[in-house]
C-alpha cells in the first residue's frame, strides 16, 4: 500500500511530461504534414540530383516542343482506299 504513494506522484510526473511533450510538438509544426514525405518520396524527378549541366539540358527539352508524327506517314502502309 506504501508503494502507492510514490507509484501515483510518478505517474502524474510521467503524464505532465507526457502532456508536455504533445503540446511541445504541436506548437513547433510537428504535425503539419504527416502524408507530404511519406509521397514526396516516390517521385524520383529531384532536381538536386543533376548536375548544373544536366539540369540545363532537361530545362532546355521541357521548352522545346516534340515533334508528333502523323497517324500515316508510314511508306510501308497501303494507301487509303
């Protein structure tokens, strides 16, 4: 029974501590973005991987715009009847 006063003043230290710590968290944006990393990760486009150079030559290709081939430009199909 004498453990008891010393288990309870323990516990509430523990629990105020405890407390604490959420709030702590809470205040300094600790919760912010649970999900953002967790996604952000599986993109494999990180810009600071490239070098200057390769940086440049992908700006470069973004801007340029890709040629689409017509549907029958192709000499190996017959002609349209």
């Amino acid at each position: 029974m004498t453990i008891l006063y010393l288990l309870i003043p323990l516990s509430l230290i523990l629990l105020g501590l405890a407390v604490w710590a959420f709030f702590w968290a809470v205040k300094n944006d600790q919760f912010d973005d649970l999900e953002g990393p967790a996604h952000r990760i599986l993109f494999d486009e990180d810009e600071n991987d490239f070098t200057p150079e390769q940086r440049r030559q992908r700006q470069q290709a973004k801007k340029q715009p890709t040629a689409t081939p017509e549907a029958n430009t192709h000499s190996d199909q017959e002609p349209p009847p």
